[in-house]
C-alpha cells in the first residue's frame, strides 16, 4: 500500500511539475510571440500575392496548401534545428539570423527597386503568356512552391526570434515555447490571409443582399480591397527592410559593432524628445526606419554581387542559346 501511495505522489509531483512547465511556456511563448511580431507582419502582408491572378474558387485551397508548408517548416526542421543549435552551438544563432535578415534586406530591395523602374509592357506580356502556357495546376504548383520557400525564410527568422526570447536553458519548456509559437503564428497569419484573399467575395455577396448595413458595408468592402492590397504589399515590403535591417543592425552589436545601433538610437531619441506629445511612438517610427534604411542599403550592396557573381553563368547560356 505504502509503495501505491509513493507512486501516487510521484504521479502528482510530476503533473505539477508539468503544469507549471506549460504556464511557463505559455508566458514566454507570448513573449516570444510578440518579439516575432515584426517577421510576422511580414509574413501576412507577403502571403496574399501568391494567389493573384488563380481562379477565386482555388483562392483559400491555396492558402491552406502554404499553411500546412508553413506548419510543416516551422515543427518539422526548424524547430528541431532550432533545438540542437541551442544546444550544441549556440554561438552560431546570430550568424544565422544575420543571414536571414540580410536575405530579407535582398528581397525588401528587389520589391523597391522594381517599384521604381516597373516593367515594360512587352515584359509584362511575356511573363503572362508564359503563365497561361503553364496551364492552372502548373501555375498553382508554382506559387504554393515559392510561398513556401519565402515562408521558410521568415519562419526560421520567427524561430530563431522566439529561441532568442525563451528565458528557460530547459529543452523541454524550449520545445513547448517554440511548438506554441509555430502553431499560434501559422494559424493567426493564414487565418488572417484567408480573411484578407476572400473579403472581396464576401464583401459581393453582402452587396448583392442590398441591405440598409449590409449593402453599403459591402459595396465598402468590394471597392476597398484593391487598395488595401496594394497597401498591405507596400507594409510587407517596408516590414521586410524594417526587420532584415533590425537584424543586422543587433547582429552587428553582438560581434562588437555597435556604431549603426547606437547611431539609430541616438536619432530617434532626439527626435521623439523634440516633439512635445507621444514623444516615444515617434523614437519608435524613426528607429525602424533608420533599420530600414540600413536594410536597404544592405539589399542594393546584396544586389551588386549577386549581379556580379551571376554574370558568368549569364554568359554561359548566352552562349549556349546562341
């Protein structure tokens, strides 16, 4: 009897330990949720291109099909990689992350700079042409691929962010926090996508009802998500500078540079106490943009060699097509 009654007490000394194991997880998956809350910002506002011009009927199986590659990304290889370099090389975070963030200041400055010059519109005829010829099923295959290989990316960054925010050594609770993280940020980001890629429809069904609410709410909706659109991408590409640029501005602190950091946090100091009102809203605007800045410096010096190391194999195919 007295060995059950040890038993019993051992079974109820680990389920306390395990409840305040998960309370603490979830403490600092919040944390590290909100740490990450840049890359995710990013990660929303990217997302919703991948499914312009597909069938709207094939709007949300896409979505789906770039969540389950997210989730998959997020549980099955980083969080694992994520883990054994904490625990046996933890030193190599910061590299890593630097890389991340300097790959997100490449692409922040390809979406700028092709903003600015655009496409011709023999270009433009060429890439839709070269589209339809793919046919629907290769098209879709196409974007899911690259939404899951950009969503890579950004959930190794979210990973990496949300590690670097768990206060615990613990592998466990590390394990806990980051699957917490995973699942909460995949499921509120493509939640929201799916919301964002079906408003206009809902938004139709709404207008075609002619209610006294539910007619001018949706007619709102119909003409209000082309511009919303384009806002949102012009947000992912300013958040994707902001954040690869935040990045290398704390990676470069960490190996002694401190001078871009300090600099930025100089500025933005004097500039939200200059003003009389909100003053700290204002630091915080003027520093992201000073990241920014600093990321889309890193993206065009990122370009140049990119352009440089690819021009012999550019002249490798010229070659061949002639």
């Amino acid at each position: 009897m007295s060995g059950l009654l040890a038993l019993l007490d051992d079974v109820v000394a680990l389920a306390k330990l395990a409840a305040v194991t998960l309370d603490d997880a979830a403490g600092q998956a919040v944390k590290a949720s909100s740490k990450a809350a840049g890359v995710v910002i990013d990660d929303a506002a990217v997302t919703p291109r991948y499914v312009t011009g597909l069938a709207a009927t094939r709007e949300l199986p896409i979505v789906g099909r770039i969540a389950v590659g997210s989730l998959r990304n997020k549980l099955l290889f980083l969080l694992p990689a994520a883990l054994l370099l904490s625990a046996f090389l933890p030193q190599a975070i910061t590299p890593l992350l630097m890389l991340g963030g300097l790959y997100l200041s490449f692409e922040g400055y390809e979406k700028v700079h092709h903003m600015l010059v655009g496409e011709t519109k023999e270009a433009k005829g060429v890439k839709v042409a070269a589209q339809l010829a793919k046919g629907d099923k290769a098209l879709e295959d196409e974007k899911v691929a690259g939404a899951i290989r950009t969503d890579f990316i950004l959930s190794a960054e979210i990973m990496a962010i949300a590690l670097a925010a768990v206060s615990s050594p613990d592998i466990i609770t590390q394990a806990i926090v980051l699957a917490i993280v995973a699942v909460v940020i995949t499921v509120g980001v493509y939640g929201a996508v799916a919301l964002i890629v079906r408003a206009d429809d809902i938004g139709a069904r709404l207008a075609q009802r002619n209610g006294a609410v539910s007619g001018p709410i949706g007619r709102a909706l119909v003409r209000g998500m082309p511009p919303f659109l384009e806002t949102l991408s012009f947000v992912g590409m300013v958040a994707m500078l902001w954040v690869g640029g935040g990045i290398l501005v704390h990676g470069l602190a960490e190996f002694g540079i401190p001078q871009p950091e300090h600099i930025i946090h100089e500025v933005a100091v004097a500039i939200g106490d200059a003003i009389p009102f909100d003053g700290d809203i204002l630091t915080w605007v003027v520093s992201a943009a000073g990241a920014a800045l600093l990321g889309l410096v890193a993206g065009a010096i990122t370009a140049v060699i990119v352009a440089i190391a690819r021009l012999p194999f550019r002249g490798a195919t010229q070659s061949q097509e002639h």
